[in-house]
C-alpha cells in the first residue's frame, strides 16, 4: 500500500490529488464543494465556476468517483451541498426557478453506484434574511450520508441525544400507531418503542435517534473564507461515520459494543473488529475540500486523524492557522 500522509493539507487539485491515494485508505470522507456559482475563489480551474448545473454535477459525480476508490468498504461519504436560484436559462434551469443541483446530484451519484442512506436537512437557527417578496426564505442546506456497500461503519449511539420525554409507568395495553392491514411492505413499525412503554422506559437508554433535521446555527467562524460548515455538523459526522481507531494493518474499524442493563446501558471498551491482532491506529477522515479547515479541527478534536486538499494556497495557508490556532487552545489542552 502506498503511504498516506496524515494532519496535513495537500495543495492541488481535488481530482488530481484523490488519483494519487491509496485505494481504500480512508476511514471517512465529509465535504462541502463549492456550490454552483455562488463564489469566486480567484484560482484558476475551481469547481462551481461551470456553465450550468449539469456540468456542476457531472464534475462532482467524477470526484465522487475517486472518493469511491480512496474510501474503505465500511466507509461513509458525507456530502453538504445547496441550491440556488436560476438566473439564465442556460444555467439548467429557467430564470427564477431552483436548480435543483443537491437532488440532481444525489440521482447522478444513487445512479452511479452510490447508495443515498440519507438526506439529512441542516436546518439553519439563524437563517440570511432574504427580502424577496414572492417566495419563503430559503433556511436549510443538505448533508448527504452515502455509503459504498450494503453494511459499514455507523456509531449511532455517539450522537444519540437526551430524550424530552419522562419514564412513566409500565403500558400494559400499548400498541402500535398504525393497524397491520394498513401496512405496506416498507413500513417502520415500533414494535420495539411499544415494547420499552410497556416497561415504562421511555427510549433507548443512551437518548433517541436525532434525525435527519439538524438543527444547527451557521458556522462561527469569521476569516476569509466565507463558506463555512459548522463545526457541530462536523463533528456529529465524525463521531457517527468514523471510527475512534482502526488495525493498523487490515484497516478494519474498531467499535464499541453497547451493554443494556435494564433501563441503563454502558458503552464499552473499544474492540478489534478483525484477528490481526495489530496495533491500533487513528482513523483518517478526508476532505478534498478543505476550505478553512472546519473538518481537521473537529476530527482532531475527537482524536482521529485527518487529510485535506485545497486548491487556493491562500485558503491553505488559512486553514493552517486555524487548526494550529485550536490544537494551542485551552478547551483541546482540557481534552
């Protein structure tokens, strides 16, 4: 296997530097691409400079290959993506109507092999005021989960979150919501909910499921780079898509098995999912867009390793001191 460098930026090309990896040498991969002629980064051949929304995914669905190749079977893909507003024709759309560049892109990858786990809506608490009088403001963005196989690397119970419910007493009578006969195929039951009301306990004792609405304010961040995600979202990615460590040499995912007691339960000790019987190492998280570093500071934050690609040294550069400014932090000292 080729090296693959770790905690570092590589400047270039994001499809250029992807080719020059490994196969199958990352744990995770969370990105935001620049959107569909929203910015002008002032480099020469970056993406969302293209000249309609067809070339956009097209372009992206090709890096989405080489991210394919670079990921780990039990790896996952998240993808933050958004739409705008046509203003020509000749960008894909009619003037004044949606792109739809998030639900054309996501048809191009589900179609190319990717499968869609989830679209989650990253629901923004403090929304751009628009004053467009003749449509709603627009207040979220998309994350797409994508995963390369059937079966990967999931951590649910890293991210559950407390549940707004009490424990009450035990439901001997209760039921299902909806009647059997009403059922299709592909219908969720709560057999397991309707069970834990019959003890009296109200939800899985780690929290509940959050969802695919997060809501989450905009980044905080205020450099030079003005397209940011938030570190919450970044590190709720993590800490769900990425193992805490891998084996150092089969790579395969260490995981957590978590014991129920009752109406309690412990996680438990991180465990070798493979028989090497080798070390453990960090997991790397990548992020062929690394702007100013948000995904960097948030796996370091949780102990995993990471690795970049930009192609705006000045960003680069930014990116740097950002991260270098957050490992000399107090809070990563505490951590």
């Amino acid at each position: 296997m080729n090296h693959l460098p770790r905690n570092t930026i590589l400047v270039g090309d994001a499809l250029d530097q992807l080719r020059r990896l490994p196969t199958e040498s990352v744990d995770m991969v969370l990105t935001s691409p620049p959107y569909y002629n929203l910015r002008n980064y002032q480099v020469s051949g970056q993406l969302g400079q293209e000249r309609n929304i067809h070339e956009w995914v097209s372009n992206l669905v090709a890096i989405a290959t080489e991210v394919r190749r670079v990921l780990a079977p039990t790896g996952t893909f998240w993808l933050n993506v958004a739409d705008r507003y046509s203003i020509h024709d000749r960008e894909g759309s009619p003037i004044k109507s949606l792109l739809l560049g998030p639900a054309r892109l996501s048809t191009a990858l589900a179609e190319s092999g990717w499968l869609v786990r989830n679209q989650i809506i990253w629901s923004k608490t403090n929304p751009m005021p628009s004053s467009v009088p003749d449509r709603l403001t627009n207040t979220y963005e998309v994350v797409y989960l994508l995963t390369k196989h059937r079966s990967y690397f999931f951590d649910l119970d890293a991210i559950r979150i407390p549940h707004r419910s009490r424990p009450s007493a035990p439901q001997a009578t209760a039921k299902d919501a909806i009647p059997r006969q009403w059922r299709a195929r592909t219908t969720d039951n709560i057999r397991g909910l309707v069970a834990l009301k019959q003890r009296g306990i109200v939800g899985h004792p780690l929290g509940k499921n959050p969802g695919d609405v997060w809501q989450l304010p905009t980044s905080t961040y205020r450099g030079a780079h003005f397209a940011t995600f938030p570190e919450r979202l970044a590190e709720r990615a993590i800490l769900a898509g990425s193992p805490e460590a891998r084996c150092s040499n089969c790579l395969k995912p260490h995981r957590r098995v978590t014991r129920r007691l009752g109406a309690a339960a412990i996680r438990g000790a991180l465990m070798a999912t493979c028989t090497c019987n080798a070390p453990s190492e960090p997991a790397i998280v990548l992020d062929p867009f690394m702007g100013a570093g948000t995904t960097a500071v948030s796996a370091e934050k949780h102990d995993r390793d990471w690795l970049g690609v930009e192609l705006n040294p000045d960003f680069t550069q930014l990116a740097n001191e950002r991260i270098n400014a957050a490992r000399a932090s107090p809070e990563s000292k505490a951590a």
